[in-house]
C-alpha cells in the first residue's frame, strides 16, 4: 500500500509526508524533489530556463514512475492531479490511497507568505490581497481535482503532528 498526499501548495504535503513516513516506517518520496534531483534543476530553475509546459510533462513521466512503487508515503507537488491525466493515474495505481490535505484560504495566505519565492506560480504576488486572490481563484479551480482523492483530511488549526496521527488512525 501507498499513500499519495493531494492539496494545494503550503496545504502541507511535503511536511506531514515526512511526518507520516516516520511514524509507519515507509519511504518517502516528495515529487518536487524527485524532479529536482533527476533534472538536476530546482524547481523555481525549470519554471525559469524551460518553462511551465516541460516541468508539467516531466511531473507527469516521473508521476507515473513513483506511483509504481508500493510501501511509499507520496507527497505530490501542488498542481500534480491538475494536468492531463494524472488524477486518473493516481486514482488507478494500484494500491494507492489518496488523501487530500484541505486548508483554508487564510490559512494557506499565512504558511506561504513567507516561502513564497521558493513557489513559481506565486513568487511575483507582492501584498496579501493579491495572493488572496490568486490563491482563491486557483482553488477554486483546482478543488475540482483535489476532490476526487480517497479521504479528506482537513488541516485547519491542527499541527503538523495531529494531522499526521489523524491519518495513522483512520488507515492502520
Ligand atoms: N497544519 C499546519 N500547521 C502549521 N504550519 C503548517 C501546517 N501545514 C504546513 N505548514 C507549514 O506550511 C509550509 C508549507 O508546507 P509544505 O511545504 O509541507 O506544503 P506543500 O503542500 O508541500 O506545498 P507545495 O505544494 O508547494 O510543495 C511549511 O513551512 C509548513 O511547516
Ligand atoms: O501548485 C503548483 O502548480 C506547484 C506546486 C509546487 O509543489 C511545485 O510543483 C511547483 O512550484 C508547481
Ligand atoms: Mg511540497
């Protein structure tokens, strides 16, 4: 079994990823850094000397290589179910279950407002109402994805720990 972690950016995915992976001893594997590491690029330097369209096809070709794996805890990057056909391909892996970490507006403003520069599609946001904005908008659009997951998990003032242990207790 496999679990594949689904939300927008700062939701938490990478964080209680690493958590979860910890507390049931699988690997963790967080899609970002995988492409980082086999592009050899970070993530802000793809967006940047390739583009959006070469990043979302190598997420895709590395999306369909993880989710061959089994006994991983997945932490997907925010816009992973949102292109082509990777919902399918995560609803259909085989022994995977998808969980999506769903935050609040205000609460997502709050966690990425300071890792902002680290995140392509938000960098150039200057005051809190612009990414409120953004971030409201892009939501709203990418629910419908992000909704089709297995569970939901909402993280609204819950830590890092209790969302972890909330999950542990409703899978194992
Ligand atoms: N429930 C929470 N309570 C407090 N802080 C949180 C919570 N969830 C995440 N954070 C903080 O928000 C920031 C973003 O979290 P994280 O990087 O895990 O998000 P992500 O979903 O992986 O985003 P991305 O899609 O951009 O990779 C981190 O600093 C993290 O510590
Ligand atoms: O929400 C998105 O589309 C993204 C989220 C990050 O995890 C990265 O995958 C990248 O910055 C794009
Ligand atoms: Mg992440």
């Amino acid at each position: 079994m496999s679990i594949v972690l689904i939300g927008y950016m700062g939701s938490g995915k990478s964080t209680i990823g690493r958590k979860l992976a910890k507390i049931v001893d699988f690997e963790f594997i967080d899609l970002d850094d995988y492409i980082q590491k086999k592009e050899n690029l970070s993530i802000p330097q793809i967006f940047e000397t390739k583009g959006e369209i070469y990043f979302r096809k190598k997420e895709h070709l590395y999306l369909k290589e993880v989710l061959q794996l089994s006994n991983i805890i997945l932490s997907l990057g925010g816009g992973t179910p949102c292109y082509g056909s990777n919902m399918d391909a995560i609803l259909n892996a085989e022994g995977a279950h998808s969980i999506y970490l769903k935050s609040s507006i205000p609460s997502l403003v709050k966690r990425l407002t300071p890792e902002k520069a680290q995140r392509p599609l938000i960098a150039h946001l200057k005051t809190e109402e612009e990414l409120t904005e953004f971030i409201g908008k892009h939501l709203f659009e990418r629910s419908f994805y992000y909704s089709q997951s297995n569970q939901t998990v909402v993280t609204d003032g819950k830590s890092i720990a209790v969302i972890a242990e909330e999950i542990v207790a409703s899978l194992f």
